[in-house]
C-alpha cells in the first residue's frame, strides 16, 4: 500500500516538471533546486536576522518597545521584519518542498540516508527556530504561545519540570525569559551550518545557491510582500504580564501545533508531533520497491579492478557522493598499471549507490559493476545489431 | 515567443526598473520607507524576468543547444 | 538501419514503447537499453556499437538538473561531446553518436528527438564499415 502510494507520487511529483519546463528551462526549474531554494532563504534569514539583532532588547519591558521603534522610527525597518518573516515562511515551505520531492522521488535510499537524517534534524529545529522568532516580539500572541510550549516540556515524561524551570530560568517568566530564547534563536541557527556540513558532506558540489532568476525574483516576492499594506508585518498588543491571553492571529508555517492546542491537550500535539518525526526518521529503511524488481538501479556496489587502475583520479573526481577516495598505492603491483601508479582509487561501499557514474569515467577499465559488467553490455550491443530490424 | 517580442520585453522591463527605481527616491524624500521597499520588491523582480528573457534569447546558458 | 538507445533506467518511460523484443515500436530500427545512470556509459561502448555494426548509438538521461545521482546527465554530455572529436580523428561521423536528456513522462518530445536522430542517420554517407579488431591506420572497407 505504501509501495504503491509512492510509486504513485513518483510519476506525479515528476508530472509537475512538465509543466513548469514549459514555461522555464529544464536546467532553471525551481523544483530541482529545492535545497538551493532553502539555503538561500536561510541565508536571507541570517543577514536580516543580524541587522534586526542591532535593534533588539532582549527584557520583559525593552523587547517590543525596541521592536516597535524598529519598525515605525527606522527607515525600512518595516522592510527588514517583513523580509524576515517572509524569508523564514519561504524557508519552511522549501525545505517541505525539499522532503516531499526527495521522499517521491527515491533520493534516500540506501547510501543516501545521511542527507535524510540530517535533513529531519535541520527540519525540526527550523521549525523550533521559527517558534522562537515569534516568542521574541512579546507580544500577547508571544506570552500565549510560550504558556503553550511550557505546558508542552512540562508534559515530558520525567525531565520535565527540570525542562520547564531550565526554559524560564525560574520559576515563573521574569527577565531571564527572553534572553534565553534568544540564545535558543540565535545558537541554534548557528548550529544548523553544522547539520549542514553533515547534509553536504557526502555530496559533491551540492546545489546550494538557485539559478539567479530565482534568487532576484523570491528575494523582489519577499521585499514586496514586506512593503506592500496588506501583508506588511504588525506585532499585536504589548504582553501584559499578569494576562494570559488565548486569542490571536495565527501563522501556518510554524504555528500550527499552537492551534491544535484549541482541541488537545499539550502534551497530546506534542507526542503526536514526536511519533510523525520518529516516522520520518525511518523512511530511508522502507523502500518502495523490493531490490529485484529495481533491477538496473541496484547492480551492486562499483568494484575497483586493482590489476587496470592506474591512479588517474578521474573516478574520484566524477563520483556525485564523494564515495571514491584515492589511496597511496604503496606496494608495486604485479601489473603494469599497478606498477607505476602512485594512487589507488578505493570506493567506500557506506556511500556507494550504484550509480555506475565511476564506470563510465574509467577509461582503463579499472571499474565494474557486479551485476552490470563490461562483457554484459558487449553481449547487449552484440545482440541488438544481430537483431532482424523488423519484427 | 518571436525575437522581438522579447526584447521589446526586455527594455520594457528595463525602463519600468528605473521608473521605480526612481520611486525610491521619492519615498526617502517623503519619509514613505514602505514605497521604496515595494519599489525595491519590483526591481528586482523585473531583473528575475529579464534574466529569463535573456536565456529564452539565448544570450545566456549553456551552449544554447540543450535549454528549452 | 540499426541504432541502439541507452536509456537511463530514471529517464523517459520505455516499458510501454518497446515490443517484447527491446526494440521501439516507433521505430523498430532501434534498439533500447536500460543502464542504471546515464553516466554509467562508457563512451568506449557507444564506439564499440558502431563498429560492432550499428548505424548510430545515442544516450538517454534525465532532464538536466534532475539527474536522480545529480550530475551524471551533464557528466554524459560531455563525455559525448569529448568522444564525437574522438570519432572525427578516427574518421567516424561523429553524428553518429548523440545525447538525449528526457524525463519520465516526456515520451512525446523523447520519440520526436529519435525520429530525428534516425532522419539525419539515413542522410549520412554509407554506415562505418564493420572492424574486426584495434584498426591499423586506413581500414580497407569492407563489405557489410
């Protein structure tokens, strides 16, 4: 059933692609540049997040003041929120739009799992990270949800007053509050950059930045939004430190466990949200195909002929997974490309996805797949032109 | 989409650049930061346009032969 | 007539366009095989299948920048282009050999591009003459 649902979101996920390669070219489709999408939003984020870091006061009284004097006293100040809250709305949609395109089209499985993981973990905290964003204008939607997400770690099973008093830093919420959740904001933003060494690390010349069209026009999207009457960003009501206000307005992109709150309870949105993540930590383990009906796909793991390999490099180079490392070839081989070479091209079955892409760099034939070898195409190629040409 | 099309496109864009570009020094001489920042918004989506335009003239891209 | 298709196994959908037997219903002529990237070819082999007797060999990737292992459609593109230069010094029409880059449901634009291969093929003076092994320089030709 799930097999089926997948291989059903495969052909569709690629159907879309028609249509946008209609109007874009194949090699500018947003679609294939999901990551790209959310790096540079990211990258939006920490620019307008710094410039805004000027302006902030991080106690109960100076928190929304200094944002109001951002935004009304501060030539484009206004823009700056604006671009910040629309840059981080962009950011959760490309990085859904990321899982959903790499989870339908198979781009997990087997070696690429790293990327997955690390990919869930960046998920969740972008989501805490942009919690954290609106917790930090204390405003009365601000004191709501942060009531909401105190009754949510106070529901964690055994920690979970010592979580709570460790949150507020007290007892109660004082001053201690918000530069704490500011450290949360801003160190955990930090510390994507190094989940993303571990989402890259294991992939050559990963697509980090879209093609320029894109850049300009989501960067102008985001500027206009900011600006524009409708849509310009406004705080609420200043927190008022005795009320616990339960009306206000909502945003989808990070807010919306705040809202399933009006009909469970805390901790129920927060154990439902935490089996939804434990599930998407185990996608890369179920296929959706067996591995015999993947047929050419899994032809086994490339295998290095030591006897032809002479050190070239040009496998390391081409392999899209870095799964190629060259060795220093120490011991003079018996062969005559053995015995002159300095390197060896060694493949890491951990990061090898059988592509193939090594075999067609080799030019001495140094490299083959196990279930797809040089001789199998040769008896392909001899049988097709024995073939009659009709039927 | 015939050649000349296009490029009218182009410098069409291109005029309506400076046109807002213009708009934003306006909105800093009345203190009205919300209309250079929208202004700034369509600039830079007109040059997301033109840089498509100018790959479907194929000016730009690779070798021209492969992009749609 | 005889051309062998390498089509990647994530490209353009061949299971409804080929007869039981691997060739295209559209153009029988042609013959179709799946490969696990299209950066898996070695252009050897699409050397190996003009002179094993094909008329033509061509590659079929995914779109560029949907390449499922990122990079090999571009990676192709230029092995092609390398081994066409190739094919000259060696006196083969390097039109003989060609890149293709099609995505799932793109069988349409797919069928159209191999019509065409096919057309400029037959327009081709007469198909490389058939070597038995590592030539000397000048092969004779020799009858097909």
């Amino acid at each position: 059933m799930y097999r089926w649902a997948l291989s059903w979101l495969l052909r569709q996920t690629v159907k879309l692609d028609v249509y946008i390669n209609r109007v874009y070219p194949a090699d500018w489709n947003p679609l294939y540049y999901t990551g790209g999408l959310s790096h540079f939003f990211l990258f939006v984020l920490v620019i307008s997040g710094i410039l805004l870091f000027f302006y902030y006061v991080a106690s109960l009284d100076g928190a929304y003041a200094s944002v109001a004097y951002l935004t009304d006293q501060v030539p484009y100040g206004a823009i700056l929120r604006g671009i910040h809250r629309y840059a981080a709305d962009g950011f959760i949609i490309a990085v859904l739009l990321h899982l959903f395109r790499n989870w339908f089209t198979d781009r997990y499985l087997f070696a690429r799992d790293g990327p997955w993981i690390s990919g869930m973990f960046l998920l969740i905290l972008g989501g805490f990270i942009g919690i954290n964003g609106y917790q930090l204008v204390w405003d009365q939607r601000a004191q709501a949800i942060t009531l909401v997400f105190v009754e949510m770690l106070r529901a964690v099973p055994a920690a979970g007053s010592a979580l709570v008093r460790l949150f507020l830093g007290g007892a109660g919420i004082s001053d201690a509050l918000l530069p704490r959740i500011l450290f949360l904001h801003v160190g955990t933003a930090s510390f994507l950059y190094i989940l993303l060494w571990w989402h890259y690390v294991r992939v050559r010349h990963p697509k980090v930045w879209p093609p320029a069209t894109w850049v300009l026009t989501l960067l102008g999207l985001i500027t206009l939004l900011a600006a524009l009457p409708g849509t310009r960003p406004t705080a609420g009501v200043a927190a008022q430190p005795a009320a616990t206000p339960t009306a206000y307005p909502l945003d989808v992109f990070f807010l919306l466990p705040f809202w399933l709150v009006n009909w469970l309870p805390a901790a129920a949105v927060a154990g439902g949200l935490t089996v939804l993540l434990l599930l998407g930590y185990v996608i890369p383990y179920i296929r959706r195909e067996s591995v015999p009906q993947m047929g050419v796909r899994h032809a086994g793991v490339a295998q290095v002929i030591d006897g032809n390999c002479t050190g070239c490099e040009l496998c390391y180079y081409d392999c899209p997974y870095n799964a190629i490392v060259m060795v220093p070839s120490l011991h003079p081989g018996a062969t005559k490309a053995a015995a002159n070479r300095k390197l060896l091209a060694v493949v890491m079955d951990s990061r090898c996805v059988e592509c193939g892409i090594c075999i067609g760099a080799c030019p001495f034939e140094a490299l083959e797949l196990p279930k797809f070898l040089e001789a199998d195409v040769l008896r392909r190629i001899e049988q097709a032109v024995a073939q009659p040409a009709t039927a | 989409m015939g050649r000349p099309v296009l490029l009218l496109a182009i410098v069409a864009l291109a005029g309506a650049s400076l046109l807002l570009a213009a708009v934003i020094v306006l909105g800093e001489l009345r203190d009205a930061y919300a209309l250079g920042g929208g202004a700034l918004g369509g600039i830079l989506i007109a040059y997301g346009l033109i840089v498509l335009l100018l790959r479907r003239l194929g000016l730009i891209g690779p070798r021209g032969a492969e992009g749609k | 007539m005889k051309v062998i298709g390498f089509v990647c196994d994530w490209a353009v959908a061949t299971a409804d366009l080929v007869d039981d037997q691997g060739r295209l219903r559209a153009f029988p002529a042609v013959h179709v095989v799946r490969i696990p990237c299209s950066g898996f070819m070695r252009p050897d082999w699409l050397e190996s299948a003009l002179r094993a007797g094909a008329d033509g060999a061509f590659v079929t990737g995914c779109p560029y920048g949907d390449c499922l292992n990122r990079e090999g459609n571009y990676l192709m593109r230029d092995r092609v282009d390398q081994l066409g230069r190739r094919l000259q010094r060696r006196r083969i029409d390097p039109q003989r050999v060609a890149m293709f880059a099609h995505g799932l449901h793109d069988r349409g634009p797919f069928l159209n591009e191999v019509g065409a291969f096919l057309r400029r093929l037959e327009g081709l003076p007469q198909a490389a003459p058939a070597r038995a092994a590592r030539p000397a320089p000048a092969a004779a030709e020799a009858s097909e």
